[in-house]
C-alpha cells in the first residue's frame, strides 16, 4: 500500500472508530438486561412456572409481559413476515429490542420468558406458535452457536458455510430465510460483486450498468428493494465510479477530474465534493513528497554501499525527518518495516 494513502486511511479510521465508540456506547443510565448466557433450561422452567394449572399463562403474567413489551407499535403477525421476507426488518434486532426493555434486574431466564408469555398471548392462532416456535429455536441455536467453537484458521468463507449450515439444523429453510435471509442474500452478493466488476470491466458505462441491476436483481431477489432504499451515498459513488472505470481511462486527466467533480457533486453536494478535492490534493502532495524522499534514499544508498549499518540508518533517518518530521518519520519507518517483514 503507498505509504501517504495510508497515512490519510489511519487517521481515518481512528476518526471512524471513535465516533462509534460514543455512538453505539450504551447509556449510563440504560439498564439492560445480561445476556452473555443463556441457560435453555432456566427459560423452559420459568416458562412453565408462568402457566395455570387450567392452562394457558398466568393473567398478571400476560398483563406484565404486554406492559413490558408492547409500546404501541405492534406490527401483525402479517406484517412481520412481510417485513421480514423483504429485509425491512431484522428478527434478530427486534428481539435485542425486547430483551433491552426487560432491564438489568431481570434474569436471561425470565426475560426470554416473559418475551414467550407475549408473543403467545398478543397473536392469533397460529400466528402466536409459529412465532414462539421460532423464538424457542432461536434460543437453542444462540446457545449451540455459543458453545460451538469454529475454528480461526478456516477462510472467511468456510466460517460463514459453517454458521449457514449451523442455521439449518434448527431452522426449516422458509424460517431461516425469514430470520437470516437478507444478511444471508446481502453476503452472496458482495462475495460475488468482485466477480461481476472483473467479467465485465471493458465494457462502457451504459451496458455495464444494465447488467449490474440485473445481477443485482437476480442475486439479491426479494431483499433487492430494501438493498437499494439503505445503500448510502458513499456506495451509489463508489459502485458508479467502478462502472465508468472503462469510460473513465480513456479520458484525458482533465476530464477525468471533471467526471469524478460531477458524481461526487451530485452524492454529496458542493460543499463535501471541496472537502475530498482537498484530500486528493494533500495525497498528491504526499505522493511527491514521498517520491522525491525515495529519490534522495536511493541516491545516498548507491553512492554509500559500504557505510557502516547503524550509521547509514541514521542517515537515512535524517533524509525521512527532513522531508516528514520527526514523528512521521518515525511513522514510515515503521510502516516501511512492517512491509519488509518476512516471518
């Protein structure tokens, strides 16, 4: 990697990291409930301690669980599935969102079944099993995924074959596609994009970007819509930048930039496109300044072949200080090592 770019990258992702950090740091004052265990059979008890004798759950039980639980926003049983089967909502964050409500002082336990007592109570037959159905299977297969360790020196792509397989062992496959099947869909298509950019990168702009939706469409099926509602301005640039990249090596460098000004003008507007016209050129100014320091590098290593090792590394340290400073200097060195590192 050039070294300036990933200069600029580090800072970038130390800025992105931090903002995450506060963002998505609870609160202090929000109490959530544990749920780094989950004992299967802890549930299943206080579930059936929540039962009548006569059948059925126990009414301040149902009365406590839907005050818990239902904020006034209830979707039917319909619209979950509708939802779900397209991608516009996610079983799983929906039920991170109901055990959030339960609070610190309740146990995993007694959460996961006061969650059960609701959604049994709340929906129509046999809306109210299916949907407990799915929930008490989700439990067995949160704790078989805790349990079951999947090695760190399989490919990514083996790993990810393991929890897909993992899935279906609880799951029918109309009810995995239901839980899973967006982060499923959305993963087959970025291990296949690559592919379709590479078949297809001498081809212009106008048919490349026809079958691009096409793929898109075929790949992503019924998740395509809300693919296309959450994809950010940043990847609408970079996906159109990638398929004008035919079109955009035949023009001259001027109208190159002019191009790239007007995509970026019309994603993110006048004021952002100042903004990244300002980083190219601070990466354009590195790129020099790191090409006329390799210059001066190379230059005293020819000419000084026999110098001791420790007083040519010295050397070549004041050559780095006097084009970066001394703590990017120190910076690039250490990149630069990394680099040559050979285990």
């Amino acid at each position: 990697m050039e070294k300036s770019k990933l200069f600029l990258i580090l800072g970038v992702v130390l800025v992105v990291v931090l903002g995450l950090f506060f963002l998505f740091s609870p609160s202090k004052k929000k109490k959530v409930v544990n749920q780094t265990t989950n004992d299967v059979e802890s549930y299943k008890e206080a579930v059936n301690g929540m039962k009548k004798d006569s059948g059925g759950f126990n009414d301040e039980v149902v009365k406590s669980s839907t005050s818990l639980f239902d904020d006034g926003n209830m979707l039917s049983y319909d619209e979950i599935i509708d939802k779900a089967s397209k991608g516009k909502i996610d079983l799983v964050s929906e039920l991170w969102t109901l055990r959030n409500k339960c609070g610190a002082e309740m146990t995993v336990a007694k959460c996961n079944a006061m969650i059960e007592v609701f959604l049994n109570s709340n929906y129509p037959a046999p809306a109210n099993k299916h949907l407990a159905e799915i929930f008490s299977k989700y439990l067995d297969y949160e704790e078989y995924m805790r349990s079951t360790p999947i090695s760190s020196d399989l490919p990514d792509k083996e790993k990810y074959d393991l929890v897909q397989k993992y899935r279906r062992k609880f799951f029918s496959e109309k009810d995995t596609k239901l839980i899973f099947g967006y982060e499923e869909a959305k993963t087959d298509y970025s291990e296949k994009l690559g592919a379709f950019f590479d078949n297809t990168k001498n081809d212009k702009f106008e048919s490349r970007q026809k079958d691009y939706e096409k793929f898109r469409r075929q790949v992503l099926g019924d998740y395509y819509d809300t693919v296309v509602q959450n994809e950010s301005p940043f990847d609408k640039y970079q996906t159109e930048l990638n398929l004008k990249s035919a079109d955009l090596t035949k023009l001259s460098d001027s109208s190159k930039k002019d191009q790239v000004k007007q995509m970026r003008v019309s994603y993110f507007g006048k004021e952002a496109n100042g903004r990244m016209e300002k980083v190219d050129e601070e990466i354009r100014l590195r790129d020099t300044k790191l090409a006329d320091l390799k210059k001066e590098e190379d230059k005293f290593l020819s000419e000084n072949s026999s110098m001791q090792a420790e007083a040519k590394q010295k050397k070549i340290m004041e050559i780095r200080e006097k084009y970066l400073g001394k703590d990017e200097a120190e910076s690039y060195t250490r990149i630069e090592n990394i680099d040559n590192y050979k285990p």
